[in-house]
C-alpha cells in the first residue's frame, strides 16, 4: 500500500512541476475547494473536513483543461479525530464555449471527466472514484472566478482484509480562486 501510495505521490508531483514549467503560456487557475465527506457508514455526527482543499487547473486546449485537486482529510468521530483520507483527484474540464485565446479565462458550462485515489488511514481501505461533473464557471472579476459542479459517479472501496466493494459517488463542488 505504501509502495501505492508513494508511486502516486510522485507521478502528480512530476505532472505538477512540467505543469507549472508552462504557466506563462496560458491562463490558469488556482483555487481552493472546501469540502465536507460524509460517508453512509459513519455514525451521526461524524464527517471528514478537507484541510488542505488546492485546486490547480491548467489550459490544454481552447476548451479542455486539466484540474489536479488535493484530499487531506481530518476525521472527526465520536471516538477519535484524526487524519482520515489522503489522496488526489484529477478530471479534465470540457468547456461548451471556446475561449478566444489560451491567456483568456474560461467561463460558462462544462462538464467534466474525473477519477480520484484516496487512502482511508482510520478505516483501513483505498477507495477509487470515477465521475463526470457537470457545471458552471463564474467570472466575478477579471482574474477571480467561482466554479459550481456537481460529481457523479461511483467509487470501488478496496479494504485491507480483502472486502471490497462499490458504492454510489455524490459531490457537490464550489470552488473559488484566481486566473494567473
């Protein structure tokens, strides 16, 4: 697991570093993503905080942009409260309009392709998410937008003792940040 987890560490380091070698080209977005986890086997009360919720999101094309967002989840439960999920999703935003150039910021419709890797340090399982995400790109200033999504998918929880099993993937995005 650890060999796992190590390997996706350096793969999204190394795809962020030959991202952010190619800022000054295009217009690109960084954001923060709040979020709340509450998963249907937790008991009343207890839910998953994102401490570190970044969202990096570079251009590709006039249209389709590639979005790296980091999970680094604290468990509070009733019981113990503690560092719960570790891990990162990547999806590839398809705007409906094409923007006029790369430096230009993209706004209005999309919809998205995503997966995400997580490891549940508290509950000892991997999960594996899969999802299309349709939304919305607001732009409040020149620089400053407001994006609204919703994720729909399924995620494959892969356990320690050898359970797994599927289960439904609900997520309600609002992300605010800066085009650089």
């Amino acid at each position: 697991m650890r060999k796992q987890i190590i390997l996706l560490c350096i793969i999204i380091l190394t795809c962020s570093f030959q991202l952010f070698a190619q800022l000054g080209k295009t217009k690109n977005f960084i954001g923060l993503n709040p979020s709340i986890t509450v998963e249907p086997y937790y008991q009343k009360g207890e839910l998953d905080l994102n401490i570190v919720p970044i969202v990096f999101q570079k251009t590709l094309t006039k249209r389709i942009y590639i979005k790296i967002a980091s999970i680094v989840n604290y468990g509070i439960r009733n019981s113990n409260n503690t560092i719960s999920h570790i891990g990162g999703q990547l999806s590839f935003p398809i705007f409906f309009l094409k923007k006029e150039d790369l430096k230009t910021p993209s706004q209005g419709f999309f919809v998205a392709i995503g997966g995400g890797f997580s490891r549940n340090i508290m509950e000892k399982h991997n999960n594996y998410g899969l999802w299309l995400e349709p939304g919305y790109n607001l732009m409040i200033s020149e620089n400053w937008s407001i994006s609204f999504g919703v994720q729909l998918g399924a995620t494959h929880f892969n356990y320690d003792n050898g359970d797994k099993k599927w289960g439904n993937h609900f997520g309600i995005k609002i992300i605010i940040g800066r085009w650089i």
